[in-house]
C-alpha cells in the first residue's frame, strides 16, 4: 500500500515540473538589423517632413489661404494708415460700406454748414473727379477730387470774398496719415476753387475748413486785441472702396 502512494506523489511532481521546451531566439543577421532601423528612421523623417508641410500649409489648402490671408490683411493695415498717402492709396480699407456710416452725411451739391461762430455759410456747389484725365461732376470718389465752394455772410445773405480759407482732410478712424496739400484759389462772388482734395482711401473722411477775415487774421482790432480764431465747418464725408 506504501508503495503505491510514493508512485503518485512522484508522478505528480513529474506534472507540476514539467515545462514546455524552450524556443530558441530568432537571431536575424546584422545587415537585417540594420535595413530594419533604417526603415524606421525614414519612416519617423517622413512623418517629420509631413508634420512641417501641414505646418506651412502645403498639405492643407485651407491653412495656406489663411496664412496668405493673414499676410494680405497685415499689409493693408499697415499700408492703411501709413504717413504716406502714395503708400497707402493701393492698399486701403477695402469694402468699405457707406451705407452703414452713419456719422457721414449724404453728399449734394449745394449740401450747406453753418461756421463754429455762425458768421459764414459754407456750400459744396460741385466735385469734380478726373476720369481718364477727364474731369466730371459726380459724387466724391477714392482719389484726387476738386470742389467747388461757396461762402456768404450769414447775417446779410451776399457772396463774402477777400477770406482766408484753411482746408484740412482728415481720417478720424486713422489719424496717424497725411495727404496732400490743398490750395484755395478765389474765383469770385464768392466762390472758391478747393484742389486737390485727395481722398486716397476708402471710409470716413473730415473734410474741415477754417475760415478767417483778413483783418481777424492780422489782430488789425487795436493794439492788445487778440485775433479771433477762425472759424470751422467740418463736412463728413463717406468715400466708398
């Protein structure tokens, strides 16, 4: 009885012991290795490579159009409110919508101001625009325009010649520009040639004139008596683009 026990404690040892055969580890040659780590060093270079395109937008349009986009919108802004009026007449506020300006007032000929001190009356008879060299009447327009204007005395209603008139074109949404000189030339009865107004960008322009008596100007009032300043009409004007 004795022995027939110690025969299956054995052969269950033998069970719990008994292991599979080992396997033998695959030893590829070098120059296997080798092709091996080569193709995944290109594969991480490709994937790298794929990585910078998308990055400067030649895998995808889209990112392409919108750094191009950005660049585009960079130099009209810059441009936009350059000190240079010959700079900036190529690159302005584009799509500019006068319908929704709502600080401007609707150009006519003959549209009238009132001056600061209400001493004149200022009326826009006419703007002329140069179209292929050819001067027309029409509403102000992006460029060199040239208006006609009128003052007279508000307290007794005539022609006011003889005046000392200043004109300013401003951007209030871009303050930091110039533009070219305008010179006023007496026509008569009261009428004054204003060019070149150069309006070169599309938006809101203030076109502001400074008017003056000759002897307000001189302090000819008596020794002590300071000249009065002049007085203004601003007229606010939407150039479309």
């Amino acid at each position: 009885m004795r022995a027939v026990v110690v025969r299956a404690v054995v052969v269950v040892r033998a069970a719990v012991v008994e292991r599979p055969p080992a396997v033998a580890p695959v030893v590829r040659p070098a120059a296997a290795r080798g092709a091996a780590r080569r193709a995944r060093v290109a594969a991480a270079e490709g994937l790298g490579a794929n990585l910078t395109a998308t990055m400067r937008g030649a895998v995808l349009p889209h990112a392409s159009l919108t750094f191009a986009s950005a660049l585009a919108l960079a130099a009209v802004t810059a441009a936009g409110c350059h000190s240079d009026p010959m700079l900036a007449a190529s690159s302005d506020a584009d799509f500019y919508s006068c319908a929704e300006e709502t600080r401007a007032i609707p150009y006519m000929k003959g549209m009238t101001l009132d001056s600061s001190g209400g001493t004149f009356a200022l009326a826009v008879l006419d703007n002329t625009f140069e179209v292929d060299d050819v001067p027309r009447s029409q509403d102000p327009a992006k460029g060199l325009n040239a208006w006609t204007v009128q003052i007279t005395d508000v307290a007794t209603g005539l022609p006011t010649d003889g005046v000392i008139i200043k004109v300013t074109p401003r951007m209030p949404d871009h303050p930091n520009h110039g533009t070219l000189e305008v010179v006023v030339n007496r026509i008569g009865a009261g009428t004054y040639d204003v060019k070149p107004l150069y309006l070169y960008m599309a938006g809101l322009w203030n076109v502001k004139f400074e008017i003056q008596r000759p002897d307000a100007a001189t302090g000819a009032g008596g020794a002590g008596v300071a000249a009065p300043a002049p007085e203004t009409a601003t007229f606010p004007i939407c150039i479309p683009g």
